[in-house]
C-alpha cells in the first residue's frame, strides 16, 4: 500500500468516526418534554401503574390550596425535573411523592415539569404582622452576625428564583416553606447543602417569618 493511499484510508476512517460518535450524540439527547404529555399524567395519573392525579394534593394548574403541599404553578421545570428525581434517593425521601417518583420514568417527570413551568401561579400573603419585619430584614439582608446570607441574593428580590440553580419562591404556602426549613435543618431533607447549612443557622421563629414574608412577595 503506498503512502497516499495509505493517508486517504486513513482520512476515510476519520471522518467514518466522527459521523458515528456524532450520530451517536444525537440518539444520546434527550427528547424534548411535552407539556400536553405531562398535562394528561398530571390531571388524571396512571392508574395502571398506581400513579395517582398530581391536581389531588397540588391543585388545578399546580395552586396548591392545601398549606402542606407546595403551589407548584410557574415553577423553574428543571427544578421540578430535579426534585422528581431527588425524591427517588434518600435525599428526599418521602412516603407519598417517593413511590410517585419512582413510577415516573426521566421523559415523565421531564413532562409534568414542563406542564407546570407553563401554569400561572395564583399569589399569596403574609398573614403576620408582627413578623413581618423579621422576615423582610432576612429576606433582603440575612442575619450577618449568624453567617445567614440574604435569601434574595439566589432567589431573586420578588421571589422569582433562578433557572436550573434556586427555585421560585414568591406566593408559597408560609407551612409548606417552614416545614422545609425545619426538613433541612433537621436533616429530613439532604437535596442541597447550601440550604441545610443555612437553615441551621435559623432559629424557628425566624424560620417561621421569612416564610411568612414569602408568601406575600409578587
């Protein structure tokens, strides 16, 4: 074989592996998530595969009127995806959503997340007046002699959080917002270092009003 045969084959191989690994990139990308998809799952469920209707515990649209369980309309859909997906690990193990989560396949959870993103999240408000001071201070300055930073510098002045990395947090339930405080304090919740070591650091009332506060940012 002479040389520049040698290099044509050689060039030929070449480009033969770079058209494989990039049609391989191709199959390997996710597909993108259907809101009508994750609609339908969150409406009605799967009741062959015991996935009961999201809307039972979260409301119509993602408006959560129940405290307990977080409004989940206008929600970041990586967020979402990511939490679905948490709560198959024992980061966030829970006895309701853990079995939901690993009913769902990656494509689902992707699905519903994207459904919700899309919901008009109906507003909330304070309910305390006397914390209501409390609560702007920690929301807008944190607690600097406890090390506690401002909550708005990741979750936005009004609340409205950060694509892929914070979560929306403007009109949430105050319960559902303290209860989570307390989780990551406690360790009952382990998704997100930043947050549990935030949270040790505040005392239950202050836990209590800057979910409060929270509720009422639009």
């Amino acid at each position: 074989m002479n040389r520049a045969f040698s290099s044509f084959v050689s060039s030929c191989a070449a480009v033969l592996m770079a058209l494989s690994l990039s049609a391989g990139a191709e199959e390997a990308k996710p597909a993108k998530a259907d809101a009508a998809k994750g609609e339908t799952i969150y409406t009605n469920g799967d009741a062959a595969r015991n996935i009961p209707a999201c809307l039972a515990c979260h409301g119509a649209n993602g408006n959560s009127t129940i405290a307990q369980n977080p409004k989940l309309a206008g929600q970041h859909p990586q967020y979402l995806a990511k939490q679905l997906a948490n709560f198959r690990t024992p980061e966030r193990n829970n006895p309701i959503m853990s079995p939901i989560a690993k009913a769902l396949s990656d494509a689902e959870m992707n699905d519903i997340a994207a459904y919700l993103a899309k919901q008009a999240p109906k507003p909330g408000a304070a309910k305390n007046r006397e914390s209501i001071d409390l609560g702007k201070k920690i929301w807008r300055g944190g607690i600097a002699e406890k090390n506690v930073p401002a909550c708005a510098s990741c979750h936005g002045p009004a609340g409205d959080g950060i694509p892929v990395q914070y979560p929306r947090l403007s009109g949430q339930h105050p319960e559902y917002t303290s209860a989570q405080l307390v989780a990551f304090r406690t360790g009952g919740r382990r998704n997100s270092e930043q947050m549990s070591a935030i949270a040790m650091r505040l005392s239950d009332a202050e836990s209590a009003a800057v979910a409060d506060y929270i509720a009422g940012l639009k």
